[in-house]
C-alpha cells in the first residue's frame, strides 16, 4: 500500500492476514486463467540481488511485465557494492554506503523494494535475525518484499500454498510430509520455515523427516508447536522419510543445512557425511496416499530425488515453478494497490 500509510511489507508469510492469503491466491487463480490486469502500468519496482537466482528474478521480472509495470534489476558486486545494516557503526570496512541512505533513495525511484540477501554464514543466531532485509525495512519509505532470507521465503510459500490448493482442494485435514534431502550445499531452512507454516496455519497436519541434527530453528519450531496447537492440527518432527511419509497427500522434498554445525564447514561436512542416503523414490512415494512431490528447486537429480519421481505423473514440481509467477502477481496487485 502506497501514499502516507507505513508501506505494507513482505517479509515473511505472517506479514499477511488469512484474509490477504486467500485474496492473493483467488486472484493468482484468476490471473493464471488468463485474466489480465494492467496494475503496475505507471510502477517500477526494484530488485536487488546479493546472491544467485534463476526462478524467483525470472519470474519477478516476468510478473512484473504482465502487470504492465518496469523492473530496475541490480546484483551485488556487479551493479553496486556491499552495504552496511548494522546501524551505529563507524564505517570504515568494505561497505561504502549503508542500507539506511539505500533504502531512503531507492524509495523516491520505485514503487516497491524486493530483496535477496545474502547469509554472512558465520554464526546462526547472528543470521537468524534477518538483519539485511530487517534494515531494508526499517528504512523503506514503500514495500520491501523478502526473496529469500536466512529465516524466509514467503514468496516461495505463496506459490506452495496454490500447488497444495491445485492438488487437494481444501488444504484442512490433509498431511504434508517435509522431508530433508541430501546436498553437498544444503540450502538455508527458509523455505521449509515458510511452508511449514503456510499449511499449518491451512489446517494441514505436517510430519517433517530429517537426520539427527538438521532440527529447524527453534523459535520457529516452537511458533509451529503453537499454531499447531491452536488449530487442533498434528506437528511430527524428526522422524524417518518413511514414517513422515506414510498417509500423506503430498511430500515435500528440501535439503537444509545443520544450525548445530552452521558456519563451521569441517564439522558440517563430516556430520553431512554420517547423514546417510535421503533420496526420495518410489518407495518413499508409495507410503502416501498417492502422494504429489513437490520441491521448491533447485533440485540434485538422484540424489535428492530420483528422476522416476521427478518426471513421474505425481511430480508437482513444474507447478509449482509455475505458480512463482502468477501468486507474485497476485502479491504485487495486494501490495501496490492504491
Ligand atoms: N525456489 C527459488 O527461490 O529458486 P531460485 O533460487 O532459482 O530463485
């Protein structure tokens, strides 16, 4: 929302009210049908990347050309230089401007701010709190929407939260099984995060299946424990791919790093290496009630999940790629709208 009003910003799903939800994904359906709409034509919006993307900027940049708007598209170390988000401090390192004076002036060029930061990857409970995007948005004077933070991937849970809607219907009283994946370079927990809580917040019953080691972040474990709770809803954790499997409607394949080890790569290799085989195959599919696959990808072929499942008739994966483009197109006319 623009004008005097503080801008509505995006940074993690619960930003949201379950109203905003269901209205983003009813048009997003709409628009996927083929509506048209020419929301964003007198709008530019700005997107900054500090680190890699193919689906998130691609479909961004598509979203944004659809609504007949313009996107201003920068990379870190490329395009611009390191900015500093710690406030306070004397800055005399390698970032020559700070995120304040960023944000402030991008702000007078753009209508809406989206941001991928990048993790410093030393300390968890340092990048746990999301210091990037939260200085983004503490000094944005319009929306700043969260392309994936340490801690969330909102955007990504919007997209999930239509493929689950596509599949099943009514989301309430069915079960998602998340289940960690094998990587030589496990992503940030960020998008099981927002899933996690996007379908429990659904009514679905959630089971999450990884090694000894991988738990999530905790707070956001216990807020889920919370959620769960308040809706009458189940929450599994730390169980095996087959027991997380087995009743489910769909399984959610993801590979996520350790917090125990995080930032220390000696000892993340060797618990990784003591992690064991976690592929997903049909054997792992069979245990659910014909189960739909869904993985946020990037995906390891064969060793995340094998190709039979990926290119199988229950494979939801191109979907859910899909489905970046029409919710962020749904999200953009919510937040941008006068
Ligand atoms: N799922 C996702 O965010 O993909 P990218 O990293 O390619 O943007």
């Amino acid at each position: 929302m623009t004008g005097s009003s503080p801008p509505l910003h995006f940074i993690r799903l619960q930003d949201l009210t379950d109203r905003q939800i269901e209205d983003i994904l009813d048009l997003s359906e709409r628009m996927k049908r083929g509506a048209s709409r020419a929301e964003l034509a007198t709008h530019t919006i700005g997107l900054l990347f500090f680190r890699g993307s193919l689906r998130t900027r691609t479909s961004l940049v598509a979203a944004v050309h659809h609504l007949g708007g313009h996107t201003v598209n920068l990379t870190a170390a490329s395009d611009f230089w390191e900015l500093e988000a710690q406030d306070g401090t004397i800055m005399d390192g390698a970032a020559p401007e700070h995120i304040r004076d960023a944000a402030a002036v991008m702000s007078k060029y753009v209508s809406a701010l989206a941001i991928r930061p990048k993790q410093a990857g030393q300390s968890w409970t340092m990048d746990r709190k999301d210091m990037n995007i939260q200085a983004w948005a503490a000094h944005s004077q319009v929306p700043v929407i969260n392309m994936e933070s340490c801690l969330w991937h909102p955007l990504q849970a919007l997209a999930d939260l239509l493929t689950l809607r596509e599949s099943l219907g009514n989301l309430g009283g069915n079960k998602l099984a998340i289940v960690w994946t094998r990587s030589p370079q496990p992503s940030s927990p960020s998008v099981v995060h927002s899933i996690l809580h996007g379908a429990l917040r659904s009514g679905m019953n959630v089971s999450i299946a990884h090694p000894p080691g991988y738990e999530l972040d905790e707070s956001v474990l216990d807020a889920a424990q919370t959620s769960a709770a308040e809706r009458g809803v189940e929450l599994e954790t730390g169980l095996s791919m087959e027991d997380a499997a087995e009743g489910a409607h769909v399984v959610y394949a993801r590979s996520w790093h350790s917090l125990e080890t995080y930032g220390n790569p000696t000892l993340a290799a060797s618990q990784l290496a003591r992690a064991g085989t976690w592929t997903i195959d049909e054997a792992v599919m069979a245990r659910g009630e014909q189960a739909g696959l869904m993985h946020p990808m990037p995906v390891r072929r064969n060793l995340e999940v094998t190709d039979e499942v990926l290119d199988g008739p229950r494979s939801l994966i191109l979907a859910q790629a899909e489905n970046r483009l029409h919710t962020q197109k749904g999200l953009l006319s919510l937040l941008l709208r006068p």
